[in-house]
C-alpha cells in the first residue's frame, strides 16, 4: 500500500510529487511543470535524446519562459 503525503514524518513527504509545489502560485503552472518533465523522462527512458538542461529546470524558470497560465496550443 502506497504511503501518503506528509503523514506520520517518517520521511515519506520526501517521496510525495507536492514537494515541488510552491505556495500561492499558480496551480495551472505546477501541473503543466511536473507533465511536462514526466514527458521528457519517459521520452529519454525510451531512447530520445533529451537534454539535461530540460529536465533540470526549475519551477521558476519554467515559469519565466512558459508564464503563471501555459497555454496549451
């Protein structure tokens, strides 16, 4: 059974994805931020050359090149 986020403080809120949400920004953006790696991880896991500097982008950047509401088109 998988272990919940942020109970008990045995260190499972280290595993938990809302780690790389920030408070009070945009929600939109932190989903579109965290799709948007799965993506690149699952295409370099299958043999595409993705660059590291694509997936070591921060929210922040992520947000300055993309902004708080990423249009999807």
């Amino acid at each position: 059974m998988a272990a919940k986020c942020g109970g008990g403080g045995s260190g499972d809120s280290d595993k938990c994805i809302t780690r790389y949400a920030d408070e009070g920004s945009c929600l939109e953006s932190q989903r579109y931020f965290l799709s948007r790696r799965t993506v690149l991880e699952m295409l370099r896991d299958r043999g595409y050359d993705v660059s590291d500097s694509e997936l070591a982008l921060s929210l922040a950047e992520f947000r300055s090149i993309f902004g708080d509401k990423p249009d999807p088109e």
